[in-house]
C-alpha cells in the first residue's frame, strides 16, 4: 500500500492582503515559515518521506526548502503542480475579481465561470485536467510501499478531492477549504487501483 500525503504551501505575503497569486512569485510570511516548520516536524513525527513532488512556483519552492530542514527527501519539481494560471488578472483583490469580472465568479455563474479562461491564463477546468492527468501519473509510477509528499496548492488539492469524491469542479472549489500547509493523506492500493482519502484539510500542527 503506498501512501501520498499532499499539503498547500505557507502562508503568502499576497494571501494575507487577499490578493489573487496565479504564478505570482509571492514570498512567504514569517506565519509561513513558521507553519512549513510545524508541518515538517509533523510529517517526520507520523511518515517516512521517500520522495517529494513539488509544484515549480515560488511560494511552494520555499516552502519545500524549509520542509527539508526536518526530514532528508529527494526533490521533483513539476508545472503540472501549479496553481491556476491566472492571467491578467494576476494581482487583483478578491472582492475586486468578483466585483469587476463577475463572469468568473463561480458563485455568480457556476460552471460557466468554471470553463471560462482568463485573458492570457486557464480555466479552473484546465487546472483540473492537468492536475488529475499528473496524479494519475503518479500513481502509475509510485512503488507499492513508497510514501510520496506533494507539495502544491489550495486549488489543486480541492480538484484533487473532488475528483476522488466524485463531485463537480464548482462544488470541489466551494465547498471545500484547505488550510495553509494542511496534510491531506491517501491510501493507494495497487492491486485494485483504489484510492482511500485517509485525511483532508488537517492543520492541528499549525
């Protein structure tokens, strides 16, 4: 049985002024590296880490860094980890996202706003696609005994989920939250191909 424990980075300087990231190189806080040091202690307290897959960007590059001060794993860093390609909307406040462009507001307009692209980025629906096709990698790749950390983001986590979950895109990003450097663990069986979401969303470290 190999296990896989997937976790959103610390905390941003641009999460804290609600600012929307996309590929923005947002450094972490001091909160933020202060929770990626709780989380490595506690993934050395409960796992034995084989490998790491990272998403690419700068806030999860950093938070991997810190991660490493805690345990001894080797690093893959991969695109297909990343957060949404926002385009130019890059840098926006939340409020002033929904306000202005209600189009994309997945509250406003459901799963039309789900397929729509940003100007010069993604739709959520092709972060989904992405995501789930460098899951299903993985999990064709990983050993039978092997314990796989991902680190990556809060979007991806909840696509994540809800695919496993069997819930659609507008229900995985609404309903479903994800704390900084929270632990999600799965359970993947080989011989069935079954996948068993053990935990999701847990911060009682941070």
């Amino acid at each position: 049985m190999a296990t896989i424990v997937a976790t959103r980075h610390g905390e941003t300087t641009w999460n804290r002024k609600q600012r929307l990231q996309g590929w923005a190189p947002a450094p972490l806080t001091d909160l933020g590296r202060e929770q990626a040091h709780q989380l490595g202690a506690a993934l050395t307290e409960n796992y034995d880490i084989d490998r790491v897959l990272s998403s690419d960007l700068y806030r999860t590059e950093e938070t991997v860094e810190i991660l490493l001060d805690h345990f001894d794993a080797p690093v893959t860093f991969e695109s297909a980890w990343r957060e949404r390609d926002i385009g130019v909307y890059q840098g926006l406040q939340f409020d002033e996202m929904s306000e202005r462009f209600p189009e994309h507001d997945l509250e406003e307009t459901g799963s039309e706003a789900a397929h729509r692209r940003a100007e010069s980025g993604e739709s959520l629906m092709d972060v989904h696609d992405r995501v789930i096709e460098q899951w299903e990698t993985t999990l064709a790749e990983c050993e039978s005994s092997e314990t796989i950390l991902i680190v990556t983001h809060g979007g991806p986590i909840r696509l994540l989920l809800g695919k496993l979950k069997d819930i659609d895109i507008v229900e995985s990003i609404m309903e479903q939250s994800q704390g900084y450097c929270s632990i999600n663990e799965f359970e993947f069986d080989h011989e069935t191909g079954a996948v068993r979401i053990v935990s999701e969303n847990d911060t009682r470290h941070c």
